[in-house]
C-alpha cells in the first residue's frame, strides 16, 4: 500500500510533488480540448464527507463540485466584465443561475482519487443558454 500521507498529498498547501506531473497533463490535455483553463478546480476526494461506507463518492459530492466549477466559471466573468462585475456578483439587476446541469460518470472515484473540473464557455453562450461542461 502507498504512503496515505503521500497519497493524500493534494490536501497538503503545496499540492504535493508526487501529482505534480499528473496535474500538468491534466491541464495540458484540457487547454488542448477546450477547456477554459482559468476556471480549473481540483478537489481531493474526502474520505470522511465524500464517500458512503462502501467507499463510493455520493451524488451530492458530484453536484458540490459542479457548483464549485460554475463558481469558477462566474468568477472568470469578471475578465470580461471589469466594473460591471460587481453588480452581477451582488445581484443587482441581473443575477446568474444554473437553470440544469447532467453530469456523465465515466468510472468510480473513490479515496484517495482528485478531480479535477474545468468549462467550456459556448459559442452559443452569450445569445441565449449556455454549454458548460464541468
């Protein structure tokens, strides 16, 4: 069994040497596909909150990350935005909300796994819905 410490390193400040190549992929692949590297989010499978006692990450889990990622993604507006990002932010006039979202799993995450979310802004966005894949 590798070193729990070790395995568990994305907690730590420093992110952890040991997924430093790993993460480098990850966002390399992802700025090839699209994907708006700016609202990147990592997040450490918790074993405590994250998982059921057979060792499955729950549907909430999944869900509070896509949030975490839409959050990223609004942040990312205020590039465009500037000073007229503070009046979306506090909701005054205009506010954003997540009309629906899906998800599709592609294998299980279990501890001491890291995913990582990013979005893609759509060409369609600004007109009428928005594509925003997490």
């Amino acid at each position: 069994m590798a070193n729990p410490v070790v395995a568990s390193s994305y907690f730590h400040p420093d992110g952890g040497d040991v997924y430093k190549e790993l993460r480098q992929k990850v966002v390399m692949q992802a700025t090839a596909m699209g994907y708006d590297v700016p609202t990147l989010t990592e997040h450490g499978v918790d074993w405590a909150d994250d998982q059921d006692p057979f060792g499955h990450v729950g549907g909430a889990t999944y869900s509070r990350l896509i949030y975490s990622c839409n959050f990223r993604l609004f942040e990312s507006f205020a590039r465009t935005l500037k000073d007229k990002y503070e009046e979306l932010y506090r909701a005054r006039g205009v506010g954003v909300l997540t009309k629906s979202y899906s998800m599709d799993l592609r294998r299980q995450v279990t501890y001491p796994d890291s995913v990582s979310t990013f979005s893609i802004h759509s060409p369609r966005f600004w007109k009428d819905s928005s594509d925003i894949v997490c």
